[in-house]
C-alpha cells in the first residue's frame, strides 16, 4: 500500500495548477516545476509520478507544456538567463542542440565546382 493520493479527480488537480498559475501571473513570478509542485502540496517526482496516471497524465501535461512556454517565451525577451533556460529546457524538457553534418561527397563536388570557377575566372 502506498500513500493516498493527494487529488481524486483531475478537475480538482486542476484547479490548484490554474491558481498557481494566477498567483504567479499576480506576482510577475516565473512558472516553474518546483513551484507547481509546492502549490500542488508534493515533491516534483511525485507530479512526475502522477503524470503516470492516465486520469492525471493530460492535466500535468498541459501544465508542463504552459511552463515550458515561459520558460522559451522569457527566454526570447531577454526576461531571463539564458544559461538556466538552456539548462532547464534541455534537462526538464527534452531539447537539444542539433547539428547539422554535411555530406562529405556533396560538399567536395561543391569545392571542386568552385575551384573550377574560380580557375575560369583567373583566366
């Protein structure tokens, strides 16, 4: 048996998150997964874990995706460090830098193209 849980219906969970969401919009604060988790009375894991829940998983979801949004949208308007955005983002959120490899075969024709080029025009 484990502890009970906190909310029985997904309407009552919701109603907290859109107060969190109210107060911080009040008090110009930033929505964050600490946060939403004291105002839900509950460590972050167990949000995590509820989030496991089908009856809970849409609500937590949408909440995640609401601090996410500030978190980018801040980001953007120079309203927050950007070094945390990044590291948060990439850690709570699953971004990540991408980079791009050019294909070598390709890329050589390319330069050997230009050469050519360049050789014409030097003549």
């Amino acid at each position: 048996m484990g502890r009970p849980k906190l909310y029985e219906t997904k309407e009552e969970m919701q109603e907290i998150i859109d107060d969190y969401f109210s107060l911080c919009d009040k008090l110009d604060k930033p929505y964050t997964m600490s946060g939403l988790a004291n105002a839900l009375n509950m460590s972050r894991q167990s949000v995590i874990n509820y989030s496991k829940n089908d009856e809970f998983f849409d609500t937590i979801k949408k909440a995640r995706a609401e601090i996410e949004q500030q978190l980018e949208e801040n980001a953007l308007m120079n309203k927050a460090n950007s070094t945390f955005t990044i590291f948060n983002l990439k850690n709570n959120y699953g971004w990540k830098d991408s980079v791009e490899v050019a294909d070598k075969e390709k890329l050589t024709k390319v330069e050997e193209l230009l050469t050519k080029i360049k050789e014409e025009a030097d003549k």
